[in-house]
C-alpha cells in the first residue's frame, strides 16, 4: 500500500464520517445556496445551539464546510470541493469488472 493510497483511505473517511449523521446533511443542504449565519441553521434545522455546534465542528474538522466571524455572529459556507471530493472517492471504490480468464486466484 503506498502512502497515496493511505492518504486517501484517511481523507475519504474523514469525510463518511462527516456525512455520516443526519444533522450534519441538513446543514449541508441549507448551505447548497450559499453562507448562512449559524442562528438561521439552528432555527432551519431546529437545533439548540450546543448540539449545532457539535455537528458544524466536526464538518470543519472533516474540511466540508468553512466559518467566518462578523462581529459576534459565525456565517459558514460549504468548502468548493468537498462534497466532489468525496463524490470521486466513492466513484473510485467502485467494483471492477475482472474477466474470468483473469480469475486465477487460490479458488480458481
């Protein structure tokens, strides 16, 4: 195994994990438009502020979304990238098609 693929395996998931929670998918879809300040997700989504936080943390950890400070509101916005990131990723994981004639393995 190179330390590409390692790198790789890491990063992709990191990012299951991120999408790995329905709270955290409704953030990202109230994000698909654009920024949006953290007191409009939590009234979007219905979540008090301590659990919103939690899920936004662990999105920004996994590089999905990004946060900026205006005064003492946070606006956070989806990382370009990052939703195609994981799309590729997936996709990679995909069965490859192996010819019988390839098949020579222990049982074969």
């Amino acid at each position: 195994m190179t330390t590409t693929t390692a790198v790789s395996r890491q990063r992709t998931a990191a990012l299951a994990h991120a999408l790995s929670d329905e709270t955290r998918l409704g953030i990202i879809e109230a994000l698909r438009h654009g920024e949006r300040c953290v007191c409009d997700l939590g009234t979007d989504l219905d979540a008090a502020q301590s659990r919103l936080s939690f899920h936004l943390r662990v999105l920004k950890e996994a590089g999905v979304v990004t946060d900026r400070r205006e005064g003492r509101w946070s606006f956070y916005t989806l990382v370009p990238g990052a939703m195609e990131e994981f799309h590729d990723a997936v996709i990679a994981l995909r069965p490859v098609a192996i010819l019988p004639m390839l098949r020579d393995g222990c049982c074969g």
